[in-house]
C-alpha cells in the first residue's frame, strides 16, 4: 500500500471514531412531566432544582417532556397511552389526582412519581405509605386536610362574612367533590353559609363571578385546582374588581393581588417529586420509596388588597402568617 494511500485511510478512520463513539452513547432518559395546569415557571425550577440534587440536569444528561393540560383532562387517557407506549423512563405527576390515576391505569411498570391532595392509598395508587409496592410513589400535600383550617382563617380575617362562595371545578372530580364534602361541616361550626359556583375555563370563571355577586357572597374560597392554581391573575383580578375578599390554597395567588392564602409550599413540593424522579432514573425503585408528607405549610396575607377592600388585618394574624405582603 502506497504510504498517501495509508495516511488517507487512517485519517478516515480517525475520522469516524467520534461519530461511532457518538453513536454507542447511550440516548437521555426521557420524563413525561404531566400538569393539570398552565406553564408555570416558579414551578418549573421546582421541579429542575430536585432533579439538579439528585444529579441530573436537563437537557444534559437528561430530557423532561412537559404537558400542560389547561385544565383539560379528557386528554388524560390518550397521553398517558403514549407514554406508556413510548416507554418513558418516568412519568411525573405533580398536583394532579386525575393525572396520577391515568398514569397508574396506563402502566403498571413505568414509574410514576406523583403528588396528591389525597391519601394516595385510598386512591389506589400505593398499598401503603412506608411500602407502596407497584410502580408509583411520591408526595401527599394534604389539600383536603387543611380545607378547614383555610376557611378558618379567611373567617378571622373577614369575620363579618356570613356569606361563603365556594368556587370548584366540576372537570377536577377528585378535588370537587372532596371540597364539597368537607367544607360543609367547617362552614357549620362557624356558622358560615355556604354557595357553590362552577368552573372549569376561564370563561366560567367570569361566569361565575358574575353569579356570586347577585348571590351577594360576602367573599370567595377557592378550591386547591390545579387549573385555578394557574389562572390565578384571572381569579385576583376579578376578586379585585368585584371586591370580593378570596381566600387561596397557594402563596402565588396572594403574589398576584389576592387576599390571603394557605397551603402546601408548591415549589418545595415539586422540588420533592424532582428528587424522588432523579432517584428512580439512579435505580431506586418506586415501591421501596416511602411517600412523602408535606410538611411545609405556609399562610400568607397581602396587606395592599387587605386596606383596598377596607379590611383591617388583625396584630395576631400578622404575627400567624408566614408573610405578609406589602
């Protein structure tokens, strides 16, 4: 062999060494990231920053997929059947029962880190809290756990309310009935009143402002949505322009104009199913990771929107509440 003609085939060679290790490299793990709600970017970070502390970074090592349903959950089925079909390595299901229960129904072998207002065994998504044995496990935020205690304070900061509108969304079955299950018997024992409105898009919403002043509702509950968590400007513009006190299951509400909020710490909360999803992709099995209990509940206050419906927030709720926002 001619020595040019050995130089040339050698630099080929070398030539084609890196697109065959390209090529033996192993493809990202893909997550099918599900939410009942709108983008959300402080969320979003949640999320990134568990992933971050379990060693992974997107678009790195690596690929989250996100879905955002705007509150549209007849999409469910045939989402989590592509997932599923597609073989995701994980699919994530933050802040959503019906999203969680789609998931589980589609496949019993992915994984699925989920977070739920609920208790996740009666939701037949685990056999148990320390042992949760199928394929699923992640975080319960106790949304219907802390019903009352939010109505609670909404009463004390509005004590002269005798009037309740209680907005829920009949698409989001799950949270729906259990609020209406449940804030009756709060109601009751401070002897509040009770109207139910319904939406379920932004249109019903507006709607359903409309309805609850010729209701003449002395103020506004608003169920723990997933998709009135991401229309929250909507609900506090309109809580403002009707000047209707509005109580909120997440601190964002209060950041855009609402009243006061109280709840489970999304951003932490996301962080949570971030970190359970990065140790799966490690290894760790779903059914030997224990769900998680929130533990961070937060009551916030906006002092501006308080003296804009002329209410006087009492010293002993300003030292209660996590924050108040001037």
């Amino acid at each position: 062999m001619k020595r040019r003609s050995f130089i040339t085939l050698l630099g080929g060679a070398a030539a084609a060494w890196p697109l065959a290790a390209r090529a033996q490299q192993p493809a990202r793990a893909v997550i099918g990231f599900v939410s009942a709600g709108l983008p959300d970017a402080p969320l979003i970070a949640g999320f990134r920053k568990g992933l971050n502390e379990a060693g992974y970074v997107e678009s790195q090592n690596v690929t989250v997929e996100y879905h955002w349903l705007a509150g549209q959950f007849d999409r469910l089925p045939v989402l989590m059947a592509d997932l599923a079909h597609r073989r995701v390595a994980v699919i994530a299901t933050p802040a959503g029962i019906l999203a969680s229960q789609a998931a589980k129904a589609a496949t019993t072998t992915i994984p699925i880190v989920f977070s739920v207002g609920e208790d996740p065994v009666k939701l037949g998504l685990v056999d148990s809290l320390a042992r949760p044995g199928g394929n699923a496990t992640g975080i319960n935020i106790f949304t219907v756990e802390v019903t009352a205690k939010r109505l609670g304070l909404l009463h004390d900061l509005v004590p002269k309310s005798v009037r309740i509108a209680v907005l829920v969304n009949p698409a989001n079955a799950p949270i729906a009935e259990t609020t209406l299950r449940d804030i009756p018997e709060a109601a009751r024992a401070l002897g509040l009143q009770i109207h139910i409105v319904n939406a379920s898009t932004s249109r019903e919403i507006e709607a359903a402002f409309a309805a609850l002043v010729r209701e003449q509702a002395d103020a506004l509950f608003v169920a723990g949505d997933a998709f009135f968590n991401s229309r929250r400007v909507q609900l506090a513009t309109l809580a403002a322009h009707y000047r209707i006190p509005a109580a909120y299951s997440l601190r964002e509400a209060v950041e855009a104009g609402g009243l006061m909020s109280y709840g489970a710490d999304r951003a932490d909360m996301y962080r949570q199913v971030g970190v359970y999803t990065g140790q799966i992709l490690k290894g760790a099995k779903p059914a030997e990771l224990p769900v998680l209990q929130s533990s961070k509940f937060e009551f916030v206050i906006n002092a501006q929107t308080a003296r804009l419906l002329g209410i006087e927030v009492p010293n002993a709720l300003q030292l209660l509440a996590d924050e108040v926002i001037e």
